[in-house]
C-alpha cells in the first residue's frame, strides 16, 4: 500500500471527547445527530474539571475557526508593508504584486464564508449545558482561549485537506491509497452479495474528512469513521451534511503560503468541493461518524468487542503512542474472521 506517512490533521492535544453524528442516509440530505458524554461508546467525565477542560478546548478550536479572516487578513495586509518598505524603483519590478493581494483578499473572503458555515453546527459536538462560556468563564480562563499561530496553521491545514479528500485534483492521491484499501475490503468479502453489503460493519479510525469512510459507505457496507481531532470533525460534518450537489463550494487552499510556487498566481488556484454528492449512499448501508479517541471509544465497551467484520486505518497507526494499545483493540472489536486492512507504518514506537 505505501509506507509513506500522511498527515491526517490529528490534534493531539490531551482531551477526551466522544459523540455520535449519524448520518441517516435516507436519500433526503437530513441526517440526525446526537452527541453522548457517558453513555455507550462515549467518554465518561467522572470529574467536573475534565468537562470543564474539555469545553475550553472546544470552544478554542470554534474561535481558531472564527479568527481564520482576521489571522490571514492581517498576513496579507503584513506582505502589503513589506511591499511598501521597498524603494520604489523596486516596487516598480513588481507591478502586478498589489493586485494579486487584492485577488488574496477576496479569496479570503471565500473561505470564511465557508468557515461560518463550517462553525455553524458547533453545537451538535457538545452537550447542550456546555455549548456557552459566559464572560467570567471567558475571562477565568482567557489563557486556556487564546489561539495561537500552530492554531490558526491547523485551520488552514483543513482548508486545503478539503482538496485532497474531497475535489477532483484530490483523485490521483486517493486513486494510489483509498482505492486499494476499497478494493482489498471488496475482495475479502467478495462472497457477499453487493445488495447484502450493509450486514457488514466496517470501522475507520482515524477517518479525518471522512471520505475513505464515505468510499466504503458508497460500495454498499455500513461504514463508521471514527476522529479524535476536533478540526477534522467541523469540517467532515460541513461537508458530510452541508453539501447538496457536485462542486457546490469553491475553496482557495493555497494563499496562506507564497512558498514553494511555481508561477506568482499560483497561490490563487481554486478547488471546487465536493467532487461527488456525499448523501448518495446505497440503501441498506449505514454511514456514521463518532468522536473520540479510538481506544476509549472502541477498546472499552463491550458493545463494540467483536462487532466488527472490517477496521480499515489508512495512515492512522503512525499516531499511535503504543501501538500495541492499537493492535490489541483492533483485535478486541474485529469478529472472529474479521480483517484489518491498513496503509502505512508506524513513525516509532514511544513507551508511555
């Protein structure tokens, strides 16, 4: 399959969080959504300060994501001063350089909008009684609140894993790594009628965008990505659930960074998302997402020990910090006969 790591956008910042947004892929595009703090299949706060925690960091990851047009905004506006800073015989080698960071700007602008909508279901991650901070919340805790650069670079990382996961100049890469893995589960159950697909119970852990999940949910199998970080979760709910057509929305991934370009216009290449309608999943095949870390959320209730007939990790053990807690749990929740399917090593091995 490769052994080239990928990076899936994992946030590893020590939270716990656990919530189950089914899709009910009912061909209307309303999928419901719930979220569980203790009950099955979900992380259980035994203390007041561990919700607590976890609600500061949610709400930081929604600011990082409402701060995106300002934090860029003010990078573009910093090039523009630079600019300015030359001599104007310099100034004048470069004449087209204000206009492409007017051209920068407007495609900023297209992004947020996307953001907004993005943020829009924020509630749906957290209970109810957790979704508001009031302001001496706010002010206890602005330290735990403030984002911070490797905030702002993990918005934009989403941004532009959007292309890879779900546009059309993504395919190449999907086609080397979540084609095999789509084909290897097919054979492996090759004896099961594709109508009868839905029986079978495939896990993705680490399913960042969800689309590897959606890939598997679109052959016919009842699918469940599961994602710890945060960042990946808004998103693949926008564009899991937000989207109702083929190139809906136009994305610009590339304006956060003038390096590593070919041509000066470069940065402003565009993307239109998604590249196939993602509520278009077979009769019969269940589509879920669930929040949380892997282990917690699988590798500890009994519901989830030997329902699986599939796990599927595509770059996903290289976050592991044992990987035998992994290989153990993958083990626990397969059936007997069960398959895991994965692409990708592990970076190192790390005793806790």
């Amino acid at each position: 399959m490769g052994d080239d790591s990928a990076n899936h956008g994992h946030d590893n910042a020590s939270h716990g969080h656990s919530h189950d947004h089914s899709h009910d892929h009912s061909h209307s595009h309303d999928h419901s959504h719930s979220h569980d703090h203790g009950g099955h299949g979900g992380h259980r706060f035994d203390e007041g300060d561990d919700v607590h925690e976890e609600t500061l960091h949610f709400h930081k990851i929604v600011k990082a994501f409402s701060q995106y047009k300002n934090s860029a905004m003010y990078a573009n506006h910093r090039r523009r001063t630079d600019f300015y800073s030359l001599p104007e015989r310099q100034q004048k080698m470069l004449p087209a350089y204000l206009e492409r960071m007017e051209k920068v700007d407007e495609a900023i602008e297209a992004n947020y909008e996307i953001i907004k909508i993005i943020c829009e279901d924020q509630q749906i991650f957290v209970n109810d009684e957790l979704v508001k901070l009031d302001m001496n919340d706010r002010a206890r805790n602005a330290a735990a609140l403030r984002v911070r650069e490797q905030d702002m670079e993990k918005v934009q990382g989403t941004i532009k894993q959007f292309v890879r996961d779900w546009s059309e100049g993504g395919k190449p890469e999907r086609e080397a790594i979540y084609h095999p893995m789509v084909q290897e589960l097919k054979a492996r159950f090759s004896d099961v009628p594709v109508q009868e697909r839905g029986k079978l119970n495939v896990l993705v852990p680490g399913s960042g965008l969800g689309r590897l999940a959606f890939d598997i949910a679109h052959e016919g199998f009842s699918c469940q990505g599961n994602e710890f970080s945060y960042y990946m979760l808004l998103a693949s709910n926008f564009i899991l659930n937000k989207t109702q057509s083929v190139n809906q929305f136009k994305i610009y991934p590339y304006i956060h960074s003038f390096s590593n370009i070919v041509k000066p216009n470069d940065v402003l290449t565009s993307a239109m998302i998604p590249d196939v309608n993602p509520s278009e999943i077979p009769r019969g095949a269940d589509f879920s997402m669930v929040a949380g870390d892997f282990i917690e959320v699988y590798g500890m209730e009994e519901e989830n020990f030997g329902k699986w007939d599939a796990v599927v990790t595509c770059f996903f053990i290289d976050t592991a910090k044992n990987i035998v807690d992994y290989l153990e749990t993958i083990h626990k929740i397969l059936k007997k006969g069960g398959v895991w399917i994965n692409a990708g090593k592990p970076r190192n091995l790390k005793e806790r």
